[in-house]
C-alpha cells in the first residue's frame, strides 16, 4: 500500500469545527503501513513524505500538514495548496532499552505516529500501566496538532502537552531529520533505521516542540509518561467570592480547595464564570486530586466523572438555545448545561487521566479566544475582564485555570506561574468586538500576556515578536537552521503564518 494517496481533486475542504474553509485545496492522506516494526514504518512514510514535497514545489503549491482539523483558528488553513492528512498515519509501537541512549527510561516512551489522536495515545499507556500527564479538556486532536499549536492541559504542577516530547522526526525539502535535545535520547542505530539524520540541538529541539506548522511535516514523535494514576474529580456550582482571587494569584489553591471542595491540595482547579456580576453569581468549579493507582477502583462512566466539564461542551449544547446568552440568561444556560458530577458529599469517584476525557463534537458556531497571563496578574486582570464584558457585551463564558511553565520556545504558558483565561461563547460580531476590548484593556493596565495558537488569537508578526521578544528571536534562529533555504521555508507557509512572521 501506497504510503501517500490522492483523495481527490482540487476543491473545498473545512475544518473539523466549521470555523476556516480552504479554497481550491488539493488533498492528499499519509497512511498507515504493516512493517513490523515502528522504525521501518516512520522510514518509509518520510521517504514518501519527501517525495511528495519535491512534487509540492514543482508544482507550485504551498502544503500544510492537517491532523485531526481541530484548531478553531485558522492556523491550518492555507487555499490553492496541498493538504496532508495524517489522520490515518496513526500507529503507536513501544520502544526497547536497546533503543535508546544510557540512562534513558525506555519503558516510559513511545514512538508515535503524526496521526495518533490524544485519546489513542493516552489508551495505548494506560494499557502499558503508563499515562499522560496533561491534555486538553477534548481528546479529539492529534497528538502532534495539540503539541504544535500548545495545547496546554492546566494541571497546576505541570506546563502544557507538548512537555511530554522528547524527539521528533520531522521532514523538510532539505531531508529527513531527528530532531532531540543535545543529550540525546535514542540510540545511533535506531535513528539511523528510521532513515533520519540525527539533529541533536536543545535550541532546534525547542523549537520543534511547538512549531505551529511551519517547521516542516511531523511524521513521528517520541513521547514520554508517567506511572499509571487516578483523580478523584469534584465539581459544584458556588458563589466565589471576590478574596478568593488573591488566593488563586497567590498560588494558594489549598485554600481555596478548602474552601470549596476538599481540604487538599488540589492537582487540578478550574472555575467558569459568568462575566455579569461574577461574584454574585454562582461559578461552575471543577478540581482534581491525585490518587495512588489501585486496581479495584469502582469504575465509572466518563459523565460521572465530570468528562466534558469545560466551556466548549457547555456552550457547545446550548448554542441553539440560547445563541445571545447574557447576563441572567447565560447563568440559566450555564446552570442547565452544568455536568453532573460528584461533589463534596457525594459518594468519591475515581478513574484514569484518560477516563476523565472527552471529545467535543463539532462546534461550528462557537467563539473561541484566550489569554494566558502571569498568575500574579490574575486578580486585577479578572475583574478588569469581567468590567469590559459588563460595558461592552458578548455571550461568552469566562474561564480560568493554571499551569506552570511549559516548554517550547513559543509556547503561550511561558511565565513562572500562569493562569488561562479562556473566552467561550455564541460566535457573533459583538462577541468578538468585546473579545478586541478585553485585549485592548489588558494592554492599556500593563498585563502581559499571550494568545492560544489554535484559538481567535488576532496576532500579527509584531505583536508575535513584542510576546515572544526574546524566545522568538531564538525560535527564527532555530528555523533558519533547520529550514535554511527561504524557498523551503516558503513552501510551509500561509498567508496566516506568514503574517505571524513565521515563513518569512
């Protein structure tokens, strides 16, 4: 079987949401093989892969990678170009001590290819006693696409899902490359059977771990894990009070899991409010608490453990509804949509990280927008938020959780501390003129802050370098190595990335 296939002639194609549309767009689909063996199947499809770019640049056509078309933006769509599904490109093989450098755990990696969804890696450890980390509040993406674009999963220790990369294969004009930190991570031998040239460069390797597409293809990645754990999930709905956000910019998030929910440290904490009178009115709470494996756990079912708790379910079932939501309104949206879930008094429920995920259908009508900001910032930047919404209008709800630090010299979590402040609502001109006033607004306070890569984020290239400042330098410096040919640069491109200042 053929590595690459046509599937069609030019035309239309959508992404998975509805929300970008490619014009006079040619496809093509990267395929599964049956080698044996995940080095030799990775060697083929990037010989494949490279063949098809040299036909790509013959004929004049820019290419984008497209994994699951998840990103609500417009990051992957690129007209009169050619499309590569790598859906379909989705194996995952365990790795071999021999495989792998000194001192590298083997038993906690896999090789996985660019088309493996979230949800099918995240089974594929659970069955080896293993489990991800972090992801999304969806599992619907593929694992490269949420890497790419910086998903960023919110457990407040932990930075964002591309973190748990620790190689990737990644194909240019130029060749076939293996990109990995300069310690290195698989052994000679086995980068050599995967018909890759070995790059080893911490730079280059930062680079790679959120490369919003422009990089070059994805073929594989090498993902890391940790033991197999269980989360005990609460959730309610409670009048938050306005102190409370000094607890949360402060980081004590024991206090304020004491105060709403379990006298614990918690691993997880998210809150959605309703922006008209935020704390007058009831915020639908969510946390997570880490508990040891155990195999006898009682099982329970993905709604029962709070699966789909998050903005996007939320609005997703009532856009039809209630598609001008606001104020009082949206609180009875918001209140009729609340997940059921155990809270404080309700009997304990447990399951795996990948048990409490979800895939959201398609939201086609929905507003999509974030900030992420310094978690110092939270508690002025909130309320300033909620006033602009307050003045201004738009149907979204506003979302906050927190994470640390994640890795990637783009990556949007990029303080010490951060929190992410998520826009989620009917998608309308007003929702989105009010979205441009909170951005003005943090401007004008002084809140540094960053936009999702695969969300509304109304970025171009100097506002990319001004966020990014010194990490987008070195992000260029990475690409220019990588990519060193301006033609070849170009042909990843798009008039989006390009006006990011990602391709030029």
């Amino acid at each position: 079987m053929m590595p690459i296939v046509k599937l069609g002639e030019e035309g239309r194609w959508t992404n998975y949401h509805g929300t970008g549309t490619c014009e006079a767009a040619t496809r093509f689909a990267l395929r599964s093989g049956d080698a044996e063996r995940g080095r030799d199947e990775i060697a083929i499809a990037a010989k494949a892969v490279l063949a098809w770019l040299a036909e790509a640049a013959a004929a004049r056509r820019r290419v984008r990678p497209l994994g699951a078309g998840w990103s609500p933006s417009n990051i992957n769509i690129s007209s009169q170009s050619w499309l590569l599904h790598t859906r379909r490109f989705n194996r995952c093989f365990r790795i071999g001590a021999e495989d792998v450098r000194p001192g590298v755990d083997a038993a906690a990696l896999m090789l996985v290819e660019a088309g493996a969804l979230v949800d099918e890696v995240s089974d594929k450890f659970e069955a080896q006693g293993r489990s991800l980390w972090t992801s999304g509040a969806g599992n619907g993406q593929t694992f490269a696409g949420a890497c790419a674009t910086g998903t960023h999963g919110s457990m407040i220790a932990r930075g964002g899902i591309q973190d748990h990369i620790r190689a990737v294969q990644v194909v240019t004009s130029g060749g076939v490359h293996w990109i990995e930190p300069e310690a290195g991570v698989m052994s000679d031998a086995f980068i050599a059977a995967t018909g890759s040239t070995p790059m080893r460069d911490d730079e280059i390797f930062a680079a790679a771990q959120l490369p919003v597409g422009a990089l070059g293809i994805i073929t594989a990645l090498v993902v890391d894990s940790v033991p197999k754990f269980l989360v005990r999930p609460i959730q309610n709905l409670r009048k938050v009070d306005c102190a409370a956000l000094d607890w949360l910019s402060a980081g004590d998030f024991r206090r304020f899991s004491a105060t709403y929910a379990l006298d614990r440290d918690p691993d997880f904490v998210q809150m959605i409010v309703n922006p008209y009178k935020p704390f007058k009115r009831p915020a639908m709470l969510r946390f997570l608490y880490r508990e040891p494996w155990r195999d006898d756990y009682p099982r329970a079912t993905p709604g029962q453990l709070g699966a789909g708790y998050d903005a996007l379910s939320l609005l997703g079932r009532l856009l039809n509804d209630y598609p001008w939501a606001r104020g009082a309104l949206l609180q009875f949206a918001m209140k009729q949509g609340y997940a059921s879930g155990p809270d404080v008094d309700a009997p304990a429920v447990y399951g795996s990280w990948g048990e409490g995920l979800d895939t959201h259908r398609p939201l086609a009508d929905l507003f999509n927008a974030s900030v992420t900001i310094d978690r110092a910032d939270l508690a002025r930047a909130f309320e300033r938020i909620c006033a602009v919404y307050a003045r201004h209008g738009g149907s979204t709800v506003v979302t906050v959780r927190f994470m640390e630090r994640a890795q990637g010299l783009l990556a949007p979590a990029r303080f010490l501390h951060n929190a992410v402040i998520d826009f989620d609502g009917p998608r309308s001109p007003r929702t989105a003129d009010a979205y441009a006033r909170v951005v003005e607004c943090l401007d004008a306070e002084g809140v540094a802050f960053t936009r999702h890569w695969a969300k509304s984020c109304r970025l171009d290239a100097l506002r990319v370098a001004a966020d990014y400042e010194e990490d987008f330098r070195r992000w260029r410096a990475a690409r220019d190595r990588l990519l060193p040919d301006p033609g070849h640069r170009a042909l990843f491109g798009s008039e989006v990335l390009d006006g990011l200042g990602l391709t030029c």
